[in-house]
C-alpha cells in the first residue's frame, strides 16, 4: 500500500507512546487519523498535536475488549472521513511479572483480554469494512520483540505478544488474493509510558483502586543513578523513530516490522534450536504432496529484505 495519502488509519493505543508515534507518522504521510484510546486525557493531549500542525484527525474513546463501543468507535470513523483503510492494533498493557504458576487468574484474563482479544475485536470489526469498500489496506498489530525473543520474568507479556504474531501471520494467509497486506509490529526499546498506561487502564478494567507502580530502584549513595538504568535510558528510542518504521513497513507490504537489529543474533539462536529439534532423518516427499498445505507456506517467501531506515 504505497499511496498513503488521503487515506485513513484507525490507531487503537495512540494517543501516547508508540501509538502517537505511528499516528503522528500516518499524518505526516497525509493519510486522516483516527485515534483511539482509553484514557480521555491523552485523547485531548494527543488530538491537541494534530491540531496544531493541521492534520486531519478525530479523537475516540475506546475500550478494545468492549465490541459493541468498537462498532460504535469504527462507525464514527468513517462518519468522519468516509472509509478506514489502515488499521493499527496498538492498544495494549504490561502484564504482570514472575513464573507463570504465579500469576493470577485475573492477571491472566484481563492480559488475554485487552493483548489478545482487544486485536481480534479490531480485525473482526475493521477487516469486513475494508474488504467491503475495496480500495486496499493493511493491518499493523503490536507485539515486541518478546514475541521472538522471550525476556526471563516476564511470561505472561511474553505469551500474549508470541500470539499476537501468530495472529498476524494467520491473518496474513487468510488475506491472500486480496488488496489488503498484514504486518506483525515487534519493536524493540522505545520511550513509552506502557507502565503508567497499564496502570491506569488495568484500574479501569479491573474496577478496583489505582495502586501506584513501584519507584524506580534508588540511587547510589552519591545520588548517581545505577549505571545500568541510566544506560538503558540513553538507549530507548523515540517513538517517532517507531511510526516512521511502521509506515514504512505498511507501504513496503512487510509481514515483520522489526525495529533493533541488536536482537537478530538472539532470534536467529531461537530459530536455530528449532531447527536442531527437527529429527535428523529423511523427510518423506508423499507428506508433502499430500499435504503441502502442511510442510510450507509462501507468505515467507515474500518478506524482502529491509534496508536501513532513511535508505
């Protein structure tokens, strides 16, 4: 989808962080822009932006778990600007930490909910939209780059964003012949408030009192702060940098936006481990002619090679 222009994109989770990132990145590329978030104070923050630079937007609020405000929220959409053609499933929380024989049930319920079915609500809503007006589009939804390279402590996160590239690639298959490209978003490090994001719409959706994440870890005793956070910092990239990637991916057509070349030694460790796994015997040819459905699938195969952002 290389002709951005006057079309619309659909951003769940944009009104802060890699959302706004990828919404302000749709702007630039002079598509209208439709912003959808929890949280009505980032709504107004965010709709503020685009205002002052004159791009075309509106603001909806919206709970990604909920359909029916889904419907509702799609329906306003194209009230405003006729058609959506680009939908980002951005929305998303932080899930909690530890082995997954302690976390809770609710932990687990309401991180499948909002990471899980919260990308589903939007393909089933939007999808039959743009296969119906037929001019083409493209799906983004986020996962992270847990979803192909597992961070240690963080399961249930890991969990929930490994589906939601299997979603993505299932989506991928089912798109095949029509004008509509699928992307599964696996950033690496960026400056987000995922943190205080989740805290909020996690009180919200769990109807219980806001409790305030933890401090960050205390300073040394001269008042420094621990080398390694403060080196972490200086590594997170912008979300801009973030929206610029995934533009980019929507009008090259990619199947993975991937975003820190840092973590391609890991993945391919993952990847080789797999491989190793396979039974060192010969493959029976029949298997595969009678199910080639089975043993190989081309949307692979069209993944091209991505050069250097600005290249």
């Amino acid at each position: 989808m290389e002709n951005l222009k006057g079309k619309t994109a659909f951003i769940t989770g944009g009104a802060s962080g890699i959302g706004l990132g990828i919404a302000k990145a749709c702007a630039k590329a002079g598509m209208n822009v439709v912003i959808a978030d929890m949280r009505q104070s980032a709504l107004d923050e965010a709709l503020s932006i685009f205002r002052q630079n004159g791009w075309p937007a509106i603001a909806v609020r919206l709970n990604v778990t909920d359909r029916a405000a889904y419907k509702e929220a799609a329906d306003k959409a194209e009230e405003a600007f006729g058609k959506i053609h680009v939908l980002v499933n951005n929305a998303g929380i932080g899930c909690a930490g530890g082995p997954l024989w302690e976390v809770s049930h609710k932990d687990t319920d309401l991180a499948l909910s909002v990471n899980l079915v919260g990308v589903l609500n939007g393909i089933q809503e939007i999808v039959p939209r743009i296969i119906k007006h037929g001019e083409g589009g493209h799906i983004v939804s986020t996962a992270s780059k847990a979803a192909l390279l597992p961070v240690p402590g963080c399961g249930l996160y890991n969990v929930t964003k490994a589906a939601v590239v299997g979603i993505m690639e299932s989506l991928a298959m089912d798109l095949v012949g029509t004008n509509i490209g699928a992307s599964a978003f696996c950033p690496g490090g960026y400056i987000t408030n995922l943190g205080m994001s989740s805290f909020e719409v996690t009180a919200e959706l769990s109807g219980e009192k806001p409790v305030m994440p933890p401090p960050p870890p205390p300073p040394k005793e001269d008042g420094e702060p621990m080398p390694m956070m403060e080196e972490w910092s200086t590594l997170l990239r912008s979300p801009d940098d973030a929206g610029e990637r995934v533009v980019r991916g929507i009008q090259r057509g990619d199947l993975y936006i991937l975003t820190h070349a840092e973590f391609k030694d890991g993945v391919k460790a993952r990847a080789d481990a797999i491989l190793r796994a396979f039974p060192d015997e010969v493959p029976n040819k029949r298997y595969g002619e009678v199910f080639p459905y089975l043993t190989y699938n081309d949307i692979f195969d069209k993944q091209t090679q991505v050069p250097a952002l600005g290249k």
